[in-house]
C-alpha cells in the first residue's frame, strides 16, 4: 500500500505521518512537501529513517514532478498542501489560488490519469482532500456547520479551499473518481507554525510580549487536538464512503480571549509568575474576520465511529507542555523571516 501525503511537513501533516507509521507497517509514505515557510523537516526527525517514509521535495502545481511521482503507483493520496494562514491571504491572495486550487487540480489530474481502468478507476484507489470548516462561513450564537451547510467562505484563503472542495466534487461527479473531502475546525497541538493564534500565544508568554487579541477577543473557534484529527482521516481514507464530504470537531467551541487567558494564567502557575493579563491588547480586527465555527460531527460519528479523544483542558495543558520543551524548535522557527513577518502584521495593527 502506498500513501502519498502532500504538505506533510507542515502541522498537521507532520502530525499524520507520525499516526500512521505508527500504526501501521504495511504502508508506504510518500511525502511530498514544497517546504514553504511553514514546512519544516524538523517537525518529522524522528521518523526520517523510517524504511516506510520517503521524502520529495517539490510543488504540488509542478505537472510533471506530480506526474512522476503518480508513476510511483500510489494508492491514496491525502492533500494537506496548502497555503494556510488567513491572515496571509489577505495581504497577498495570488499564492493561495496557486497552490490550493491549481495545485489541488493538478494532483486530481495526475491520480486520474494513473488510476483510469477501462471506462473506471483501478481497485483500491482513493484521493482525500484535506479541507476545512471555514468553507462554510461564519455561525450567528446558534447552529453548527453540517455536511449539508451552503459554502459560504469569506477570506481568500477560505475561498480557495472552497474552489478546492467543488472541483474535487466535479472529480467524481464528472468522472465518478474516488475522493472524500474531509472538513475540519480549528486543530491545535504540537508542531503548529506561530503564526497561529495558540503557538503564537505561548511563545509571546515566553517572550513577555505583548499578547495581539484582535477585535473584542470573542470570536469563537471550535478547538480539536491535532491526533484526533488525524485519526478521523484515517478512518475516512480507510472506511470514507466514496463522493462523500465528512465534518470533524468535537464541540470544543471557545472564545478567544479565553484561549489566551488559559495560556497566561498556565504560564504564570508553572513558568514565570510575573506573565500576567496585563499583557493582553485588543488591536485592530481582522477583515472579514468570522464570529463563529462550530462543527456537527454526527456523520462521521455514527457511519464511521469517530469520537475525539481528548478534552480540550487537558489537549490544552498537554499542547503547552509540548512548547515548552521544544523551545529550541520554536527558537528555530521564529528566527529570521519569521521576525519580518511578525513586523509586517502587528507593527502598525
Ligand atoms: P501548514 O501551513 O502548517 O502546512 C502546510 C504544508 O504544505 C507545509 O509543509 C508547506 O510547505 C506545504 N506546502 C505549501 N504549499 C505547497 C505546494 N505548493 N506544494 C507542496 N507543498 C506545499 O498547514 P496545516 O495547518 O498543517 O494544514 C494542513 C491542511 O489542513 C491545509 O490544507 C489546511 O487547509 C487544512 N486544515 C487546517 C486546519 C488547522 O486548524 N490548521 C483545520 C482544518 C483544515
Ligand atoms: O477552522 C479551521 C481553520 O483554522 C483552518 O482552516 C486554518 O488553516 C487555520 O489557520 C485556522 O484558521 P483561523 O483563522 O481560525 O486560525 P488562527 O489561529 O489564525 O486564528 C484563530 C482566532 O484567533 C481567529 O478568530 C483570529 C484570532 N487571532 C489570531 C491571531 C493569529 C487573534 O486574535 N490574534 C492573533 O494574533
């Protein structure tokens, strides 16, 4: 069995390939990563020798490296490439079209030419595309997201992940090609790029920096544990009825201002007592910026028998933990480009 994981060195991707290595001995993983800013072989040192894993680096938009690769016979493929921070789609769009709706398009096209038999498709083939709750837009106080929900994004990057979702649909209901779509809240745990609002919370603490609550602090985001994440993927490569879309989140919804204190007061407990709230600055909102997510998981739930695993108050606890012994990690990636950024965005907000 082969698996190629695309954007696998980035969160959530790097959180995959570690589940399913050690899950499983019977698959081989192909991970092809561009390594953008927020691909990072550091997040998948551990498991780099691994006679199962195989790394390439490359674009997911490159017809003929995505080509070559496909030559490889691959099975299944799950699409984690992705352009991923809101905040970046708003200042510079062009790159998410690229990567997420040529890129996707482009992998869709190399699988279904290798996977073609006959007037169908091969045995055992599947494409997973790795999207995300946000193509539905925001909630009011009431209701969540369900399969069913009218897409609905509003940022760029959301937009693009939508376009995603629609051809990857057109995909099997042109060619009847065999795809899942899987549409997920907000993950948060180890390996998460700072640029996201957990990780960049913490290492502001660490740092005793001033903590960027954008707006009034109480939008809310639905919180799931990265592993839990990943293992409904699994679930939904494995037992996933073909054509089908299927939400994640385990109605963990939270504002944000509370995530920030939770961080603050964990790190004036265990760390250093003189991190307090007096750190906390309401700045300019975001454009755009969405009230509310929260996910329906009962379809996944009930056909494939998914739970989430972990409480958000102990994920929380754990994922902190994870920051604090990993500082050369974070060291790492908060160093150089990452300061012109952090300038960029919050200097004059
Ligand atoms: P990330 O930004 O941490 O990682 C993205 C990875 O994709 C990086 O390794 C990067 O190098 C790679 N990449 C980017 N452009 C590429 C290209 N053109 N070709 C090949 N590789 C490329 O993102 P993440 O948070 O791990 O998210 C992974 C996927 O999950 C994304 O598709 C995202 O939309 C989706 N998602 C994320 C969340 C979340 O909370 N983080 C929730 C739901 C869905
Ligand atoms: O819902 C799933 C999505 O979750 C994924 O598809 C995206 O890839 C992922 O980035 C995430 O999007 P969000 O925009 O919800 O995540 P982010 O961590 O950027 O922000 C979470 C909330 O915190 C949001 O309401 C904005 C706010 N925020 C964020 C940052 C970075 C702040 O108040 N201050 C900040 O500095």
């Amino acid at each position: 069995m082969k698996l190629l994981v695309t954007g696998g060195a980035g969160f959530i991707g790097s959180n995959f390939i570690r589940y399913i290595l050690s899950k499983y001995n019977d698959i081989k993983i192909i991970n092809l990563d561009k390594l953008t800013y927020a691909g990072n072989l550091e997040n998948l040192k551990d498991i780099e020798d691994n006679p199962n894993y195989t790394f390439i680096k490359g674009d997911i938009c490159d017809k003929e490296l995505v080509e070559e690769v496909f030559s490889e016979d691959i099975d299944y493929v799950v699409n984690f490439a992705a352009e991923s921070h809101v905040d970046r789609s708003i200042v510079e769009p062009e790159i998410f079209a690229k990567t997420n709706i040529l890129g996707t398009v482009t992998l869709l096209n190399a699988a279904r030419n290798a996977w073609t038999l006959g007037d169908g498709f091969k045995e055992g083939k599947k494409f997973l595309q790795v999207s995300t709750d946000e193509v539905y837009g925001s909630l009011g106080k009431e209701g969540y997201f369900t399969e069913k929900t009218p897409l609905d994004p509003h940022s760029p990057y959301s937009s693009s992940k939508a376009a995603a979702d629609l051809i990857v649909k057109a995909y099997f209901d042109t060619y009847k090609m065999p795809v899942n779509i899987t549409r997920c809240s907000n993950n948060y745990g180890p390996y998460q790029f700072p640029e996201k609002l957990i990780p960049l919370m913490i290492n502001n603490c660490l740092n005793k920096k001033p903590l960027p609550v954008y707006g009034d602090g109480m939008n809310i985001r639905d919180w799931l544990y990265v592993e839990d994440h990943c293992k409904a993927i699994d679930l939904v490569l494995h037992n996933g009825k073909i054509g089908e879309v299927y939400n994640i989140g385990g109605h963990n919804e939270r504002t944000n201002i509370h995530i920030v204190k939770t961080i603050i007061s964990y790190i004036h407990d265990n760390v250093d007592s003189s991190v307090d709230e007096s750190l906390i600055r309401f700045v300019e909102d975001r454009k755009g910026h969405d009230r509310r997510y929260g996910i329906d998981p009962t379809k996944i739930k009930e056909e494939l028998g998914w739970y989430p695993e972990t409480k958000f108050e102990d994920g929380i606890i754990k994922t902190i933990k994870w920051y604090l012994e990993n500082r050369e990690w974070m060291e790492n990636v908060t160093s150089g480009e990452y300061q012109k950024y952090y300038e960029r965005m919050y200097s004059n907000r």
